[in-house]
C-alpha cells in the first residue's frame, strides 16, 4: 500500500467579489509517495491556480487539503509557511530565482529562513547540491549571468535541496528550447528516482507527459481524465 | 550572519543610489540635531556660566522688615500703609552660625559662606570711589565665588588689614599690590587696607565695585558687630536651587533667593530657546523619518517578486516584516554614527570661526556624550519607526499575486 503524500477533496477556489469566476469547481486529488505525474490542460483551466493551493500559496474557498496527512485549514500563515517549507519544493516557469543574489545563496535562503539560522551554515549543502545539478562551476553567479536552462536547474537545486515530499513544478520547461527541456526533465526523473520524490508537474508538451507515470488532465477546473501508466 | 540580516543588507546594498540618498538624508538629519543641541546648549552653558561666575545659587537673607499694615480709611474703605526699616541700617541674620550648620546638613548644598556686605567709599588721595565692600571667610568664599584662580597677582588670604579688589578698581584708583587704601562705611567708620591682590572675574560691574576684606573687618565698617547680612550657598544641582532655596526657607525661617528667581529673564530666554530648538530637532526628525519611510515603501514595490518568492519558499511573514524592520535599524544606526560625527566635525568648526583674545572660543560648544547617546537612540527609534509601515505592507503581500506579477 503506497504512502499519501497528498490528498484534496471537493476543494474549489473562486476569484473576484462582485464578478465571481469559478477556477476550481471540485476537485478531488490523492498523490502517493514516488508518483511523477502530469498536469495538462488547456490555458486557463486553472493549472496554476491549483499548484498555488496545493502549494498553500492560496487557500481554497472549500474543501479539505491534507499534506503529510496533516488537514491544513487550521494552520495559520506562519504554521503553513513551515509546512510549506519543510514537505515543498516550487519549480515555477519563469524560474524566479532571486535577482541579486548568487546561485548557491538562491538555494541556500529557504534552507536558512526555514531554520532561522546563519546564512553560511547552508553554504556547503547548496554548493552540494548546485554540483548534483551540473553547476559546480556557476556558484558565485547571479541569475542574469546564467542560461535559460542553468537558471532552471538552480531552481530545481533550491526546490530540492531540503528534500521535500512534493515538487510542484508549473511548466519547468515552458520557456526552454526542446532540447534544454529535455535535459532539465531528465534532471527532475532523477531525482524522483533517486530520493523517491512526489512530483506534480504541468506541461503542454505531450512529448515529455508521457514520460510520466500518471497524467491528470483539468479542463475549466474539472478533472476530465486521470490516467496511470 | 543571520538570514535577516543577510536578506536586509543586499537588499540595501542593491538599492543604490536610493540607498545612499536615504543613508545621506538621515545622516544629515541627525548631524543638524547634533550641530544645533551642541550649539545652543553651549551657548547657555555658557550664559550660565557667566552669570554664576559672580553670583552664589542661592542666598539666605534676613526677612525684610517691611510689613504692611491695614488701617481704616473710612466706613468700607481699607487702606495699607507700608512700614519700611530705615534705610542706612542693614539688616543681619541673626544667630548665623547655627543658620549655616542647618544649610549644611541639608542635602544637595555643597558650600556655605557667610558675608558681611555693604555699601561703602574708597578714598586714596583725591580719588574717591563707591564700592560693594565685602566680609568674606576666603576659603569658603573661594566655593562660591572662586576669587583665587581669577587673581592677576597677589593672594586671597585677607589676613588683618588685608583687601582685594577688582582690576578696574586697581586702574582707576591706580594702585597695585602693598599700596594702602582708605576704605569708608556709610556710617562714617573708616579704615586703612593694604592691596593684597587683583582679580578679574569678567564682569565689569564686579571687577569695578568688588572690595574683599575679612568678615571681621567688614563688620566694624559696616557696623555689624559680629553679624552678617547673608549666607551664600552652592549646591549640587544648579537647576535645583530654586527647590533648595524653598526648603532653605521652610527650615530657618529666613528669606532664600536662588539664581533662578535672581536671573529670571535669563533661565525664560534659555527656555525659548530650548523649545525653539526642540520644535526644529523635531521637524528635522518628521522630515527624516518620512525620507526614510518612502524610500522603503518604494522599496517593497519594487521588491514584490523577490517577496513572493521569499515567501513561497519558507520565509514566513513575520521574518519579511523584520527584513525591512532592520533595514530601518541599519539606517538609523548608520545615520547616529556619521551623523554624530558630522554634527561634532561642524560644531567644532564653529567653534574654531571666533576666539576671545585669550584664545578661548567665542562660542563654546557643548558635544557632551549624554548628547551622542540620546541622538543615536533617536535615530535608531526612527529608523525603526518609519521602517514600521513598509514592513507591515511586505509582510502583507499575497505570495500567489506577487509571483504572477512577472
Ligand atoms: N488572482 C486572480 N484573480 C482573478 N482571476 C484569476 C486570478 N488568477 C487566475 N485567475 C483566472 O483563473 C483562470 C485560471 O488561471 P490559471 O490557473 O492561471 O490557468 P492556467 O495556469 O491553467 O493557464 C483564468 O481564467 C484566470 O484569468
Ligand atoms: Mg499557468
């Protein structure tokens, strides 16, 4: 019997007050530890609406939402923060690296806000793990003065090196030519292999989902389609 | 270092010129703060200073004789009449030496000195002058008036015979040390005084009329036999003495004045001018703090997407909030240090600009440390207070919306 790492239930999100759009009408979702599965769906589906909610980024405005079999409608800013920083790891499509700071301190800020401790205590395991990523030489440099892609793997090195249960990863590889996209997925099939890592990816590329073990697909904030391989 | 710290430097460090211009503009605040502070309370230092250079902070008097008395004029009509002592006799403490040991024992008054003071004539040759004569005890008068390091030859000793006056006295009667001169009550009692020494106290009016013999001589030319008219007293706390004088008067019974009733126009000017002061500190600290204030709030728009992804990625609110809370402390802290600095570096500046002919400055500054202390607090408070709003508004950004704002 697999571990759940995830589970939603009935959970809709709606925006707007006097025009209310329904994003999320319902959803029910379980992930299991060691899934790599798929999000597709055509834009504005709700794709990354609901990576915010699964990542306590947004709260729902119904359902229930368990991470690590802990309910989160009870937490507050704070406790969902270190929920958040602890079981989660974000890979966004616009990287979102921190401007000006360098590699290894963009991987080493969450490790050290999350432990409340001294910057340079991190530095050794963000160097560790910006070497498993391939950029072991790229250490001291700022976002700017890396590639598309190297930018994409120091994201994938900040999302991964506390070791979360759950990546969510919004088009990782949206912005990538085919051939960095390929690379940077294959980083992300390694590390699920290799630290059994949950991930929920969101992807048009049909190319790459069927690399995946489950593909989930949402149509106007509905599940349609929920296939395992 | 601490990620907070870390996260507030950079984040300082990239703001650039708006960084600088904040770090400036409060800089410049506190050194005008200290500047002015250091300015005015010198210049009343030095007010004070010259005021009391000649004068004791309280003296105890006899209580005038003039009474009042009420007395009919008419059916419902009231009149007083005003009984006066006459006024060649003057009025003496009386039993002093057990005033004095009462003064003594009160807290806060440092020294006593009785006086025998008069009004009277020097005469030598055909010079004739009107003088203050004044009985004095040297080595407690020296407490209140410090006599000895204001002599320009001779000594305050007053032994028999003895009398030390003023240098414009000595020029105009045209006498210096060892000469003889006849000094005259208003009672007619006259007596021959050696010069023993000269001062120059730095007041005209003293260094003119001042005549210093011994307690016991003043008393024959004043016709006090073995009175005084006053007992003059130093205490502790100069800005205490109208307190002392109060409490002086409840326990003898006697009249106290201190220099604070004496020199009343004096302490109302330095009043303005302290609040004058007080009321520009504090708009140079509005303007300071709402410099810093906006430079912040700027900051914080402009560093919505680093916010959002801080928080995404396990910064809590509270430890954005403090981000920008030490940044305010920073600029503060920043700002006491060179502030501090240039305030001191212009004040003794100033200082240097006017010199008295003996090379003291014209207008003495007062950089007491109290003064430091207080203005870095009051930048550091500032700093922290107007970094307050900023703060909140960073840690009140929704982490989803400030991710999508790409
Ligand atoms: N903060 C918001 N306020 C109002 N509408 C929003 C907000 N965020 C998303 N939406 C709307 O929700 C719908 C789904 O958006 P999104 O989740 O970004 O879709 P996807 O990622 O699948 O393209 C869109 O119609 C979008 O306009
Ligand atoms: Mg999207």
């Amino acid at each position: 019997m697999s571990e759940p790492i995830l589970e939603l239930r009935g959970i809709t999100k709606n925006f707007g007050t006097e025009v209310v759009t329904e994003v999320l009408r319902g959803l029910d979702l379980r992930l299991d530890r060691g899934e790599l599965a798929a999000l597709m769906g055509p834009s504005g589906s709700g794709k990354s609406t609901l990576l915010n909610v699964l990542g306590l980024l947004d709260r729902p405005n119904s359902g229930e939402l368990t991470i690590l079999g802990q309910d989160t409608k009870s937490l507050d800013d704070a406790a969902l923060t270190r929920l958040r920083g602890r079981a989660l790891g974000f890979i966004f499509q616009f990287h979102h690296l921190i401007p000006g700071f360098n590699a290894w301190e963009n991987v080493a800020l969450p490790q050290a806000a999350l432990a409340g401790r001294m910057m340079d205590e991190h530095q050794a395991t963000a160097r560790r793990m910006l070497e498993e990523v391939g950029l072991g030489d790229r250490l001291d440099h700022l976002p700017n003065q890396l590639s598309g892609g190297q930018q994409q793997r120091v994201a994938i090195a900040r999302a991964l090196v506390h070791h979360p249960a759950l990546v969510l990863a919004d088009e990782p590889t949206g912005n990538l030519d085919s051939h960095s996209a390929d690379e940077i997925f294959e980083l992300m099939r390694r590390f699920h292999r290799e630290l059994q890592t949950t991930f929920l990816v969101v992807t048009h590329d049909s190319r790459l989902a069927d690399r995946c073990d489950r593909i989930i697909e949402l149509v106007d904030g509905r599940i349609v389609q929920d296939r395992r391989r | 270092m601490r990620y907070e710290l870390f996260v507030a430097l950079r984040f300082l460090r990239q703001g650039g010129a708006q960084t600088v211009l904040i770090f400036g503009g409060a800089a410049f605040g506190v050194g005008v703060i200290v500047f002015l502070t250091a300015l005015l309370d010198g210049l009343q230092n030095n007010l004070i200073d010259r005021t009391l250079g000649s004068q004791a902070h309280v003296v105890v008097r006899a209580p005038d004789l003039t009474t009042k008395r009420p007395f009919r004029l008419g059916p419902g009509e009231k009149g007083a009449a005003v009984v006066e002592r006459p006024a060649q006799r003057l009025q003496g403490v009386d039993e002093w030496p057990k005033v004095m040991r009462t003064v003594e024992a009160i807290p806060g008054v440092t020294a006593t000195s009785p006086v025998a003071n008069g009004p009277g004539f020097i005469r030598r040759g055909q010079a004739e002058k009107s003088i203050n004569v004044f009985g004095v005890v040297p080595e407690r008068f020296d407490r209140i008036v410090p006599i000895t390091p204001k002599l320009i030859e001779g000594h305050f000793r007053l032994e028999g015979g003895e009398v030390v006056i003023g240098q414009v006295l000595a020029d105009d009667l045209g006498v210096g040390l060892g000469d003889k001169i006849r000094l005259t009550g208003t009672q007619g009692v006259s007596e021959v005084f050696a010069v023993a020494g000269v001062f120059d106290l730095g007041n005209r009016q003293v260094n003119q009329r001042w005549a210093l013999v011994s307690l016991r001589a003043a008393q024959a030319l004043l016709q006090l036999p073995g009175g005084i008219t006053n007992l003059d007293i130093r205490v502790e706390e100069i800005f205490e003495a109208q307190a002392l004088a109060d409490q002086i008067e409840r326990r003898t019974g006697l009249k106290a004045d201190s220099w604070m009733v004496l020199n009343n126009d004096l302490l109302v000017g330095l009043k303005g001018q302290s609040s004058s002061g007080t009321m520009i500190s504090i708009f140079v600290v509005i303007a300071v703090a709402l410099g810093i204030a906006s430079v912040l709030i700027v900051s914080v728009v402009q560093k919505q997407r680093e916010i959002g992804i801080m928080r995404a990625t396990g910064t809590t609110a509270q430890l954005i909030q403090r981000i920008f809370l030490i940044q305010g402390a920073i600029v503060g802290g920043f700002a006491s240090v060179l502030g501090s600095l240039l305030g001191a570096g212009l004040a003794k500046l100033f200082e240097g600009l006017a010199q008295n002919p003996n090379g003291s400055p014209t207008f003495p500054v007062s950089l007491s440390p109290g003064l430091f202390v207080t203005a870095s607090l009051v930048a550091v408070v500032v700093g922290l207070a107007s970094a307050w709003g900023p703060a909140r508004r960073a840690a009140r950004l929704d982490p989803a919306q400030a991710i999508r704002s790409v």
